[in-house]
C-alpha cells in the first residue's frame, strides 16, 4: 500500500494512521473481515452487512452488495 501526502502534511498524516493503527478494529469490523459467503450453500452470511443471503441471489436482500458479475458484452446471457 502506498500514500501520497505534500511534503509538509506528512507529519500529520502520520498521526493520522498511528491513531487508526491503534484504534484497531471494532468488533463488528472483525466479524465482517473473517466472513466468507459460500454462494453454493443453501444459505449464507453477507460479508458487508451480515445478513442471511439465501441461496441463487446475486444481490443481499439486506444491503444489495452484488454477488455476481455483469455478464460480459457480447458473450452468452440467460433468459
């Protein structure tokens, strides 16, 4: 990871990450970083809001993070 700061902010961008470094994450955050949706389970948990997603979606029904790609230009669809 990289971060771009002028010359002169760079002290304070520093304090900046030292404080969100030490902060650490909540527990809300940690759930949702070690949530893996398994999108061929019946059933699974949304990694965004943590909600039910049932199987064969493409959107969580809670939050509408999408699961699926649009399909490319050009190639097959379903109908």
């Amino acid at each position: 990871m990289g971060l771009a700061v002028a010359s002169h902010q760079i002290a304070a961008a520093g304090a900046v990450l030292r404080q969100h470094e030490e902060r650490g994450l909540s527990e809300d955050e940690l759930r949702a970083a070690n949530t893996i949706a398994d999108l061929d389970a019946e059933q699974t948990t949304c990694p965004a809001c943590q909600g039910t997603i049932p199987g064969g979606v493409v959107r969580c029904p809670e939050c509408g993070l999408r699961f699926q790609a649009d399909p490319e230009p050009g190639g097959p669809s379903c109908h």
